[in-house]
C-alpha cells in the first residue's frame, strides 16, 4: 500500500468516526464538560449550598454540624459528612431519610447551623449520571459510555498520521477570510492538535474506567488494624459532636498534617468511623488517607496513607482527579471546563466538515452534469 | 437546516445508534427519583388494641401528596393525617375483613417541621415522625 493509500484510509478513519459516532459522542462530551462545574452550578442555584464564611480547615464545626445534623434528622442514617474542597462551599453531609430517599444536608463550615436540605438529585448528580452511566445500571451504562474511549484514541491516532508536519499546525492561525469549509478545517486541526494530550488523557483514564468495570480490580484500601469495643449500633446511642471532634482530633494527632475532607459514619455495628482527608500524596482523592476510629472509644484502631497503597490503587485514585480536572482547584477546573468545549468542538466541526464536502461534492457534481460543460482537470494543493 | 438533514441522512444505520442511548439516557433522567421504588415501612404503633403498620412510598415533599399504606387488625372508623395546623385528616371506614388500605394524604406545607402521620380513633391516637421534609 502506497503512502498516500495509507494516508487515504486514516483519514477515512478518522471521518467515519467522527461522524458515524458524532451525536452519542458529543452529547457525552458535552455533559462531561459541563459535569466539571456540575457542583458549582448546583451551588449557584442552591443558597442553603453557600458557606456564609469560609474558615480555616482546623476550625471547621464538624462536631457542631454532627449535632444539628442529629437535631434536624435524628432518624436519618447517616452516610458522610464532607468539606468541599471549594471553601465557598457549606458543610455537607449525605444521609438516607426515614422515607427512603438519598438526600444532602448543608451546614456553616464556622459554628455548623444548619442551612438547608435537599434531595441528592441535582444539576451535578444529573450531569454526572448520564455522563458517566446514561443514568442506565452502572455495569451496562459505564461500558457503553467508556467503550467510547476506543473509537477516540482511534480517531486521535488517525488524526496524527493524516496531519503531515503536524507540528508546523501548531501556529498556523486559522484562514477565516477563506470559504467555510477551509477555514473549519484549519480551526479543527488548530484546536485538535492543542487539545490533543487532553483528549489522549480524557480517553486513557476512560479506557482505565472501561477495564475497571470489566472486572480489572486492585486489592482493597487498608482495612483497621485493631480490634474495636463490642456494640450493638453502628454508631453508640449517646454519640455526640463532642466525641466527633475528638475523633478527628486523634484522626490528626495519627497522622499530622491530614486536611479533613470527609467523615464516614459506620454502616454497621462491625464498622469504625473513618476520618478522610489531603495529605502529601499528590493526584489521589481524600479516601486515599484515612485513619479509622473506634466509635465506642475514639481511640485510633488503622490508619494508613497515599504513599503506602499500592500501584494499581495509586492509578485508580488518580484517574478521577485527572478525569474530572479538579486536582488544582478551581483553575484547574476552569482549564478542563475550557479544554471540554475545545473537545467537544471538534467533534462538532468535523461533522461541519464532512457537511461542507458533501454540499461541495454535490455542488461539482451538478456541475459537471450540465450539457455542454467541458470537462477539466487539475491537480489540488492543500490539507484535507 | 440543509446540514442536519446532510448530517442525519450520512449518518445511516449509525444514527440510531447514537439517538437511541441519548433518548434514553434523558427519558430515564427526567424520570429519576434518588430513592427505592416500593414502600417503606415506617414502623408499627397501637391506636388502643388496633396494632397499625403504616408504610410510604416515594419523596415526601412540603405540600404534595403522599401514598400511604395502613394494615390494621381491627376494622374501625380511622383518621390519617398530618400533626400540622391546617392539615386536613383523611377519614376511612374499612369493611370488617379489610387489613390493608392505600390512600393518599396531603402533607403539610412547611420544610422547616417534622412531618408526624397520625391515626386517630374514637378514644387514641398513634404517631410516626416521617422526617423534617426536604424541598
């Protein structure tokens, strides 16, 4: 096969996929990129979601929050307690009410009054969702969607090999005073090669989600070390904030220098409390440092850091930051948020693309079939 | 206009596979409850010797409706409602044989309270606390 033959299928390649697959697939990456800013759109419409103050991680009300949580739902069970990493944010905490229903509840981060409550179906929780599983069971939706990964990294491979010097792109600006077709096809390969190690990034750690729910599992995280006090409910009946407090307090005494993030309530009597946070590993969610605590005692009984999961663990807790954007704060969420419309761009200016070449292609068509048109024959210069 | 028939029409067989999980996905969003189907069971109190389950189903939400379903043992003249100004008891007599009644009762239009079911007969009366409602 000649070079250009070669050429020739890539490209054919690539435009199929992108056009074949062109509605599925941007209406994931539409959702995806509009899912990196699903929390903050909810806290835009939701006041009871706004910290009236933000205070410093130390002075964060947990166990204040823990008791008007117990104030406003005594009945409720209690799934977490969680500080955003956005201190904008309120307190919030995820419970299951009397009547069933997975519901979040919001807290002043200062003095943990309670600021509202609402269901767990939001703007973020609906982006998310259909985002990632098109709200279908997780095991037939997160394959669908991540299968999408395959065609992608596809497409972006082709897109290389097509772009001769492709290097040479990366300044050219593109030729808008030039019909539409040329200057859509110098946007979308302008922007393409841009965005290309986002685009190899966003397809890698979906193929990663892909194998995930295949069934490719790494060991489980650190489980407590030690035994706990015998009790008969998931948490002691006369557990308070106070105790809270002095949960994490012995949380960051095991390990100095933890940033609480998220407190998850024992599920059952066997369970301990586990005080989740920051620490120094990098690119790894809150759950990647954690010390459990006795409930009955408070007394520390496991704890265990980033640095000491092991490399499948350390992959799979880098994903979601790397997937999601958010490792860096807002900025690196705003740099996602940007990098997604680029993204899904391109699948909507090749769809323009192909569009242009089909009318262009009936255009000369017509053309040629008129009566008595000679026929003429040239060579074409330029990139697809 | 012109460039989405073009679009459509290039597309082929393809298109419904790319329509078909979208519809989907979006029929099944608007749909979306963040709870379990069914009924959930609220707890058994005695309205006198009268022992009484009292189930939901669904959100309950400041205002709206709520299905409700009452087993009982004995057959008497009951009332359910809400332990709420303004709320309006439902009253139901159930034929003697009758053990389980659905019905629906309007909860009360405040977030800020427990929403506490009643039944009521003649002499006693039995609470369930459903939870502080959610908007």
């Amino acid at each position: 096969m000649s070079q250009q033959s070669r050429s020739r299928l890539w490209f054919l390649v690539h435009s199929w996929i992108g056009l074949k697959l062109s509605l599925f697939m941007s209406f994931i990456l539409i959702t995806g990129t509009l899912a990196v800013f699903g929390q903050e759109i909810d806290w835009l419409l939701n006041a009871q979601m706004r910290a009236p103050e933000s205070v410093p991680e130390q002075e964060v009300a947990w166990g204040d929050s823990f008791d008007s949580l117990q104030r406003v739902y005594p009945e409720a069970r209690l799934i977490s307690l969680d500080r955003y990493h956005n201190d904008a944010f309120a307190l919030h905490s995820t419970l299951i009410t009397e009547w069933g229903e997975n519901s979040y509840l919001w807290f002043a981060p200062a003095d943990g009054e309670f600021l509202g409550a609402r269901s767990f179906y939001g703007v973020q929780r609906f982006l998310r969702n259909v985002h990632r599983h098109l709200m279908l069971p997780i095991k037939y939706g997160v394959p669908l969607v991540t299968s999408l990964a395959i065609p992608l990294l596809i497409s972006l491979i082709a897109g290389f090999v097509v772009y001769k010097k492709f290097w040479r792109g990366l300044f050219s600006w593109p030729r808008f005073d030039r019909k539409p077709r040329i200057w859509l096809g110098d946007l979308h390969r302008l922007a393409g090669l841009w965005v290309s190690w986002f685009v190899a990034l966003i397809a890698l750690t979906s193929v990663f989600y892909l194998a995930e729910e295949l069934g490719w599992r790494g060991s489980p995280f650190p489980q407590a070390e030690q035994q706990m006090e015998a009790r008969t409910q998931a948490l002691p009946r006369d557990f308070s904030g106070a105790d809270l407090d002095v949960a994490i307090a012995n949380a960051r005494a095991e390990l100095p220098g933890l940033q609480v993030r998220r407190v998850i309530f024992p599920g059952n009597s066997a369970r301990p409390l586990a005080i989740q946070g920051d620490l120094s590993a990098v690119l790894v969610r809150p759950r990647a440092n954690a010390v459990y605590i006795d409930p009955a005692t408070l007394e520390v009984v496991g704890s265990y850091t980033g640095e000491q999961l092991d490399f499948y663990t350390r992959i799979s807790e880098a994903a979601d930051p790397l997937h999601f954007g958010y490792f860096g704060g807002f900025l690196t969420q705003l740099l996602w948020f940007l990098l997604g419309i680029i993204m899904s761009g391109l699948s909507i200016t090749g769809v323009l693309i192909y569009a242009e070449r089909i009318r262009l292609g009936e255009k000369t068509r017509k053309r040629l079939e008129e009566p008595g048109r000679p026929l003429t024959i040239g060579v074409a210069q330029g990139q697809h | 206009m012109k460039f989405i028939s073009q679009w459509w029409d290039a597309m082929g067989i393809w298109r419904w596979l790319n329509v078909i999980p979208v519809a989907i996905a979006l029929y099944l969003a608007f749909g979306y409850e963040a709870m379990a189907d069914g009924w959930i069971n609220q707890g058994t109190r005695q309205v006198g010797s009268n022992e009484i389950v009292v189930a939901t189903r669904g959100a309950l939400r400041a205002g709206e409706s709520l299905d409700v379903r009452i087993n009982i043992t004995q057959a008497e003249p009951l009332l359910v409602g809400f332990d709420s100004e303004g709320s309006e008891p439902v009253q139901f007599e159930p034929s003697n044989g009758e053990e389980t009644m659905e019905l629906e009762v309007l909860l009360p239009n405040a977030i800020n309270q427990h929403a506490v079911l009643t039944v009521e007969n003649q002499r006693d009366k039995a609470r369930w606390n459903l939870g502080r409602l959610i908007l």
